[in-house]
C-alpha cells in the first residue's frame, strides 16, 4: 500500500470537535459519507459535506467539527511522507 499509514472510518455525533493539530509528516485526505460540518485549516474554514474529498497537506494546521444534526462520518487515508 505504498505510503498509506491510516485507512480509517470515524463518526462524529453532533457537537463533536476534533481541536487544532499538525502532521508535520502525513498527508490527510477525508471523504464526507455523510452528515455535515467544517473543516479548519491554517484558519480558513471549508464546509463538509456528502460527496466532498478535502486534503490537508502536511505541516497545516486543522480542526474539524460536526455543526449538523446528524452524524458525520468521514472515511479517511493517512500518506506518510
């Protein structure tokens, strides 16, 4: 699986927030399945929401909440650099 350290599902019930971070070596890509919420990264804020793939490159910081009513579940790859 070449560089690939993290094949994960996570879900996060409503409310649920993930606080501010740094890989400095991981690249994250997170796939919305379901739900709704925001994604933080060095600040700027990106909606999550089905359907959508966001990449946090290594070294930015983030933070992601779930803002909706529901459930958000996201399916995620971690690629070491």
């Amino acid at each position: 699986m070449g560089n690939i350290s993290t094949l994960a599902q996570s879900v996060f019930p409503p409310g649920e927030r993930v606080g501010e971070h740094v890989h400095e070596d991981l690249i994250e890509i997170f796939m919305v399945l379901s739900g709704s919420g925001v994604i933080t990264i060095e600040e700027n804020d990106y909606d999550l929401l089905t359907g959508v793939t966001v990449v946090v490159e290594a070294g930015e910081r983030h933070a992601l909440e779930n803002t909706g009513s529901e459930e958000l579940v996201l399916q995620y790859f971690g690629i070491s650099l």
